[in-house]
C-alpha cells in the first residue's frame, strides 16, 4: 500500500472529496484506486474562517511500484510502513520461574500484557485495589468521605491515568511503532475505533474503567495473577559496594516473594517506595518537574477563540490549547494536562495534603475548560542536596494548601484578576470552580514559592494574546499542582535493569521513563521486552 501525507480538505467536505484528492494527487484514473483507509486525520485551525482538515491515508492501488517511481521525489507520498507488532521471545514451556510487575497503572498493564502474551505468565502486585472498588473509594472522597491512602486517585488498578482525560497522544519517539500496538490494545478491550486515526484520540475516564478490567482479564486468562492491595515492602538484595542482585520481595501480606526478574512499574506518587528504594541503595536521582495551578475558564469561550464560527463543530469537538512563555526571571510556564469540558478533581494520596489534577469524559461537556499552568523547577536550582528533595518539596506545598484550604480537603482558590493584581478573593464570578470536595477563596500566592507566583503572573497575561479571554478576571485557579510527574528517575541502562540492581527494571512514570497514558504503555512494552530477552529460566 501507499501512505499519502497532508491532504487537505474543507471541514465541510463531503464524502467523496477525499478520494478525488487522492486521485487528483496520483493523477490516476478512478478505476486504479481499490481501497482508501484513513491513518490519521487532524485539522488546521490557524485561520478560523477556513478551518483545514489534514489526512494522512493509506491506498490500495494497481501500479503501486510505478507510482512509487514517479513520486520518488514527493515526500508526502511513500510506501505504507509495516507497523504489525511482533513478538520479541516466546517463553519455555515449562517456567521455573515467573516474572513480576510491580504496578498495575499503564506501563504495568502493558508490561504485564505483553509478558502474558509472550507466555510468561507473569505475577502482578499492585497496593491499591481493582479498579471498580477504587471507583467507589474516589468518588467518595471527592463527596467529602475519608481518604483512603491506598486507593485514590493515585493509586489503584489502572494508576493515576484512569482519573484523567484519558488522552492518548505523546511527543515520544516511537520508531518501532509501540504506540500503535497500545492503541490497538484499547480498540480490543472497547476503545471508540476513532482513536486509530484522530490527531489527538482520548477516551475519558468512565470507559477506561472497563477497559483496564478487560485488559486485566486477558493477563490471566494468559495466565498472569493479579494481586491487589499487595504493597512491596522491601526488595531482598545480594550484594556489597553498590551493586546488587535482586532475589526475592517481601509484600504488606508477610509473605516472601523469591524473584529474579522485576519489573518496577510505580506511579509519580509512590513516595514511600521511593524512599524505601532508595534506604536500601538502588541507585535514585533528582530530576526536574513543574508547579503551580489549575485554570479554568468556559469551555464555550475557549472553542470561540481557537474555532470562530466553527465552533460546536462535532468533528472538531471541545477546543484544547498548548500554551508556552519563557519568563523574564528565567523560567518556564505552561500549560499541562489540557482538559476540554472536563473538571478540576481531588488528587491527593497522602492524609492533611491537597493536590489538584484534571479530568474530562469521553464526551467532553463539561461546561469549564481545565489546564495546569506550572513552572518548570530543577534540583541544582529548587530542591538540590538529597535525591529525594523534590519529594518533600511537593509534600510542603501539598500541607500548605491542606491549610489555606481550611484543612478539611478543600482546595485553594483565587480569581485569576485578584491574583494578576496581588489580593485575595472574596467572592466568585462566572466561572464556578469544578473542584470537589470545594474551594476555599484566599491568596494563592501564599500556597506557592515567589518565583511560581511572579512567573505566572508574567505568563498568563502573555497567554491571554493567544487566546483572548485567557486572563479574564473571573476565571479561577485553584492550586496547587504538583504531580506533573515524577520528582525522581531510577537510573537503568541500555538493558533497562537498574544500573546497580541486576533483575530491576524500573519503568514508566514513577521511574521517571513517561509521561501520560501512551508514553507509559510505550515503556511498558519496551521493558517487558528486554525482560524477555533476558530471561533466564534457570531457578
């Protein structure tokens, strides 16, 4: 087949429009042309009067090799590439051993599924539970019902991502095509089939919950086991001077887990395992993450502004928005984690903290508009001296706006106008906030570092160029945010083990290896195949 590339059509084509451009553009007769799929399809939105659909199709046609040679200079039209995923390794048939997948977020699912795939029957440990009952725990908090530290929004069967837009779009570099076979996967387990071809395919949170179930349910019809509310207490280590061979776990239950292969697939927030890591010597840095706020503003006012008179367009859908400023001060804001007609939800995991994060349905029609607006932090500059540093910042931040939220779970708030001009909220505007348990109005600039405040402020009137509105003073932040990823990366090498533990492989967003949904199916797979390939069934 031939992949064409950059096809542009009117957003009110009709149907036969694309096989025209496809024809006029071979410049073959309709005859030759035998079947048309659409890889991918997103839009061009620069000129909001003459909105641009842009496909990438692969065709089916007779003269497939002429063609070929006669556009052997036009980039935009090449041979389909083979994105079929392939194993790597077929387990022995008879294992005297299984791996393990600490983690059942992503990049544990993944991991685990390709592992059961490949025959390996893996054993799946995750400290939270299976996702329905986590449903229920979450839902409850967010009703004003105690937090369970161990099942969240954080923690549980489908890991932080299941609270989320579920979106499904990365900037990875993904030459062998992993991404294909994560969205493949969601497709199998229920997944909309729209996500194999729209520009920036999402799911939503609701139909994520059976999909993370189906998904679990093939792993053990593989043969893989899935035990919930099992939390790793310790890892049993052989070795002296740094280096290590990794020989069992020991779990919350009391059991002793002999081991030779893990996969280490922890969220951002699994602070404790971190540290309990790090006390017995697995190799641990700082690394840099972001700060700040959620913002909202009406979704209806956001779709003006990016689509004009196309907006409400159902192929267009809610508008999202990437937003960057390089400050004066040397710093970086932006926009994180856009969810169109989605809410501001409850992420905390740990008791007398607030965290906030975003999430959006499948239908995306909320009436407000989300985004975190953070600041990128470094450790050489914000948290140096301790690997765990980050940690404890994010920790401090966390309690202060436990505190300015009236310590009951409420979130600190603030209009954006009050905040730009340095007082305090008393009342709201338009724009009611979308966080539960609720809001608590105050000064923002208290629950955060000077230079977060003094950048934001700088950033957001910048941003209000690009999307007039964006600085309205009766949109609201509520704070604070400090989960965009993971505070530390645990080192592996090219094999993806741990550079000082043997039968380590730490992966996805906890390790400080993705970031999101996709990326972390992505490294999943990828650790799961280096496992494979060095497995040794030796007991």
């Amino acid at each position: 087949m031939l992949r064409l590339t950059d096809i542009k059509l009117p957003l009110d084509h009709d149907d036969s429009a694309l096989p025209q451009a496809i024809l006029q553009k071979l410049g073959v007769p309709a005859e030759q042309l035998l079947d048309i799929s659409v890889f991918k399809r997103g839009y061009d939105a620069r000129n909001k009067r003459d909105i641009q659909l842009i496909y990438t199709v692969d065709v089916e046609v007779n003269g497939q090799d002429e063609l070929l040679e006669k556009f052997a200079k036009d980039t935009q039209v090449r041979l389909t590439p083979d994105m079929t995923y392939k194993f790597v390794a077929q387990a022995p048939e008879n294992l005297n051993h299984r791996p393990v997948v600490v983690g059942l977020g992503p990049c544990g699912i993944f991991a685990a599924l390709i592992l059961a795939q490949m025959g390996y029957k893996p054993i799946v440990l995750e400290r939270g539970k299976a996702v329905r009952e986590r449903t229920k725990d979450t839902f409850g908090f967010w009703r004003k019902q105690p937090l369970n530290p161990e099942s969240n929004v954080q923690f549980g069967e489908g890991g932080a991502g299941t609270f989320s837009d579920g979106k499904l779009y990365s900037q990875v570099k993904d030459r062998k095509h992993y991404g294909r076979k994560v969205l493949h996967e969601f497709v199998a387990a229920g997944a909309p089939e729209e996500i194999l071809y729209v520009s920036k395919p999402h799911i939503g949170t609701f139909k994520l919950v059976s999909m993370v179930e189906k998904m679990r349910q093939q792993i053990i019809d593989l043969g893989g086991e899935i035990r919930f509310s099992t939390r790793v207490e310790k890892l049993d280590l052989e070795g002296e001077n740094g280096e290590f061979t990794l020989k069992g776990l020991y779990l919350s239950d009391g059991e002793y887990l002999a081991c030779k292969q893990v996969i280490l697939a922890l969220g951002h927030s699994a602070r404790d395992t971190f540290q309990s890591l790090y006390d017995q010597g697995v190799y641990i840095e700082a690394k840099p993450f972001s700060i700040g706020f959620r913002i909202e503003h009406e979704q209806s006012m956001i779709d003006q502004c990016r689509f004009g008179d196309n907006a409400g367009n159902p192929i267009l859908g809610a508008a999202d928005y990437k937003l960057v400023h390089h400050c004066k001060n040397g710093r970086t804001v932006y926009s994180f984690c856009m969810c169109p007609g989605g809410t501001v939800v409850a992420a905390a995991s740990e008791p007398g903290r607030v965290v906030t994060n975003g999430m959006s349905q499948y239908s995306r029609h909320e009436r407000n508009a989300n985004s975190a607006i953070v600041v990128g932090i470094t450790p050489e500059q914000d948290y140096p001296g301790h690997p765990l540093a980050g940690i404890e910042l994010q920790r401090r931040l966390e309690e202060m706006a436990y505190q300015a939220g009236g310590e009951n779970y409420n979130a600190p708030g603030q209009l954006i106008g009050d905040f730009l001009a340095g007082k305090p909220s008393h009342e709201l505007g338009e724009v009611t906030p979308s966080y539960t348990p609720g809001v608590t109005l105050t000064d923002l600039s208290k629950v955060v570092p000077d230079y977060v405040s003094e950048a934001i402020r700088e950033a957001i009137p910048a941003f209000d160029r690009q999307i007039k509105g964006f600085a309205k003073a009766d949109g609201t932040l509520t704070g604070v945010e400090t989960r965009t990823s993971s505070p530390v990366c645990i080192k592996r090498g090219k094999d993806y083990q741990s550079i000082n533990v043997k039968g380590l492989y730490p992966a996805g967003e906890g390790a400080g290896y993705a970031g999101g949904i996709w990326s972390a199916g992505i490294d999943g797979i990828r650790v799961a195949e280096a496992l494979a390939m060095a497995f040794d069934n030796q007991a």
